[in-house]
C-alpha cells in the first residue's frame, strides 16, 4: 500500500510506511471534480454538496470501500488546498528525479 493509510479492502497488508524506511510515505492516487475557472461559487458549492451526499450513500460507499478507495466529499477550498500540496511535492520529486519534457 503506498497511501498513508491501510486500504479497507486489504486491512493486513501494512503501507509502505509501516512496512520500511520511508515514515511518512504517501503515493495515493486520488480523483476529483473541477469546473472551469469563473463558475459561480454557489454553484460549485452547490455541486460538491450533491457530490458528497452521493459518495456517503450507504450503497457507493461500501463499493468504494471494497475496492480500497476512500470516499471524499471535501469542501472547494479543502480540495484547493490539497491540489496545491500535492503540486508542491511532486514538483520537488520531479526536480530532484532530472526529469526532462521533450
């Protein structure tokens, strides 16, 4: 597992935190919604509250349990906030790996 956290799906296989050197590892995908930049707040707003509702529905959140994804439902902001960290760390690996675009 390289998330933070153990997958419900396999609760005994340990993250590559737990099982080695690298405290503190996490290489999580993740998905999400965006909408083009300008939409008006309440809208988006009012989109991730439908969303969120939907993703804690007993039903779609035992199938995404059992295939190890982790519900969401984050606030706009909250989701911001995570883009930009998840940037920010990659863009360092990315750096520090001498990739190169062509």
């Amino acid at each position: 597992m390289t998330s933070a956290q153990r997958s419900a799906a396999l609760p005994d296989t340990p993250t590559v935190a737990e099982a080695g050197p690298l405290k503190g590892f996490d290489a999580s995908s993740w998905f999400g919604l965006l909408a083009p930049a300008g939409t008006p707040p309440d809208i988006v707003n009012r989109i991730q509250q439908e969303v969120a509702k939907s993703l804690n529905t007993p039903a779609i959140k035992e199938k995404l349990l059992a295939q190890g994804a982790i519900p969401g439902g984050n606030t706009p902001q909250q989701f911001s906030a995570f883009i930009n960290a998840e940037h920010k760390k990659w863009a360092q690996v990315v750096k520090v790996s001498g990739a190169k675009v062509d």
